[in-house]
C-alpha cells in the first residue's frame, strides 16, 4: 500500500508563545543563517532597528505549479487576506500586514525573509485529520482497566527515517478538510480489498468520500514550524474524523506499507510518543468523545 507520499510533519506548539522552532539558526535545507534575535524582539510592535535578516527563496519553487511566482513577477497580483481564485490567502490569526508588498508572519520575525522552501507568500494551509475508532473486541469497547474508559484509536503514520509518529497531514485547497492524498489513500484501501465484490468496492468508495465530509474542528492557527519565514508560515486546522460503529473507515486494517512510512490504528494513551501538538489535538479528541488517555 502507497501511503501518503506527500508528507509534510508539522513541528508545532500549540502553546500560545513566541515561535521558537522557526528560529533555530540554520534554515531547513539551506545554509542560510537566520539573524538572531531574542524572544523580545519577535513581536513586530517591539522596535529592532538593527533588524537585518537574510533572504532566501529556494531554487525548488521556480515553476512549479503549486508555488507562487516570485514577488518581483510583474503577471503575479496576489490578493492579501483573501480568497484568491483556488488559493487561500486568509489566515486563520486575522488579518496580517503587508509591509513593502510582502505579508508579514504575524507571530513576528523569524530572522530570515523571503518564503524559503513554502510555496505560498503569506499562510500555507495544511490539514491535520485525526481519524479515530473504538478499540473492539468480540463487538464490546475495549476498556482501559485503569481508567475504566474505552480505548480509542487513532491513525498514525511512522516516518522511516524518524521513527515519529504523526497524525496523517498534508497541503489543502481552500474547502478541503483532508489532503487528496490521504482521501486517496483509503479510496485504494476500499478499492483493494480482495474480498470485496465490485459493488461493495463501489459502495466504500463512496462511503470513504462521504466520510471525509463531516469532521469537527479540533484546532486552527498557526504552527511553528522550522521552514516558516517573516513572509511565510504554516497553518493548520485539525479535525477529528470519528467512525463511531466503525463500518466507515475503521473498518479498514491499516497495513504497514513499504515505502516511505508505514500507517497504522494505535490507541490512544498519554504516553503515545508524538509530536507535541500532535499529541494536544488528539487529548482534546479524547476529552471530547469521553475515552481513556
Ligand atoms: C491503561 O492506562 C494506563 C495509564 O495510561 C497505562 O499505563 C496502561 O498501559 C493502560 N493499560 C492498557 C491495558 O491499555
């Protein structure tokens, strides 16, 4: 099973502090240096008059479809704080500034400007589903005999290199919920399924669609991520995708695939080794269907 080429793992902290990830000194795959500066003089209010930070736009980004062209393209007309045609370039903290025809990170510098490896000037919108299912046995909730609660499961990818556990996030156009990548993902897994017969293939695909239409917002805002820029930054909205009988989605077993990251349902526990935020947006989807972390 192919799964979810496209990944992007999103550093973040969900605590509502100063950026700390984006100023690590060295950019991600570059050699640029980022200028330092200290936790007071993040914020744009606060006056840096030395303020010099490096420029950097990756050579990656020329032509490709899903980047912006470069600021100085005359053709390119962007529509700050809007929706403009299939992007989106609100964001989700309100409005930002623009500053010499460039949007500003509104968590404030970062020591680097330009967009470097994002594709976007201003908010790049990701997506962080959080899929979940009862944990069953013999058609009974499972219970954790500490808590006395049920046990929910989540899906989870492993990076190979890292061995980190992630929520299953990617890239989203404006309306979507779930990258197309992971909705792909489990139209393969309906489709794939040997014992199913051509109908019922059918019929789970559009189960698989349909499921991905409902979801409840779990956060939304920023993310302090390392390739974020005084110009460019990530956003997500993580939403919680819940297969209560576990006929839709959870009825797929997630195999280990063999190429870049392996998927799979594991409970949901406290001590679950995830990214931080990662782990903040899956309690808050424990709290909210009642079940044991
Ligand atoms: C129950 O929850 C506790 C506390 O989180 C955990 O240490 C333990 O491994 C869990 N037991 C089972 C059977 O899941």
């Amino acid at each position: 099973m192919k799964i979810i080429s496209i990944l992007l793992l999103h550093v973040m902290l969900l605590k509502r502090m100063v950026h700390t990830k984006c100023r690590a000194t060295k950019y991600p795959f570059s050699e640029v240096t980022r200028f330092k500066i200290s936790d007071e003089q993040v914020p744009w209010t606060v006056c840096v008059p030395e303020y010099d930070p490096p420029e950097y736009n990756s050579k990656v980004l020329m032509n490709k479809p899903w980047a912006d062209p470069p600021l100085e393209d005359v053709s390119f007309k962007p529509k700050w704080n809007e929706l403009d045609g299939k992007i989106n370039r609100k964001s989700h903290t309100g409005t930002y500034r623009i500053l010499n025809e460039r949007p500003l990170n509104p968590q404030g510098r970062t020591g680097i400007k330009g967009r470097g490896v994002l594709g976007k000037w201003g908010p790049n919108h990701a997506a962080d589903p959080i899929l979940t299912r009862w944990k069953m046995e013999q058609d009974k909730k499972v219970l954790n005999t500490t808590t006395n609660l049920p046990i929910l499961q989540f899906c989870a990818i492993q990076r190979k290199d890292c061995k980190q556990w992630a929520l299953p996030g990617g890239m989203v156009d404006p309306g979507e919920k779930v990258s197309e990548t992971l909705q792909r993902e489990f139209l393969e897994e309906a489709l794939n399924s040997l014992d199913a017969s051509k109908e019922q293939a059918e019929a789970d695909s559009k189960m698989v669609r349909d499921f991905f239409k409902q979801g409840v917002e779990v956060y939304k805002g920023y993310v302090d991520d390392p390739r974020n820029t005084d110009n460019a930054w990530m956003e997500t909205v993580a939403y919680n995708f819940h297969d209560e009988d576990g006929h839709h989605v959870g009825k797929f077993d997630l195999k280990a695939g063999d190429d870049a990251q392996s998927v799979q349902w594991m409970d949901v526990d406290k001590n679950i080794d995830l990214y931080a935020s990662h782990s903040n947006f899956i309690k808050s989807v424990a709290d909210r269907l009642k079940s044991h972390w």
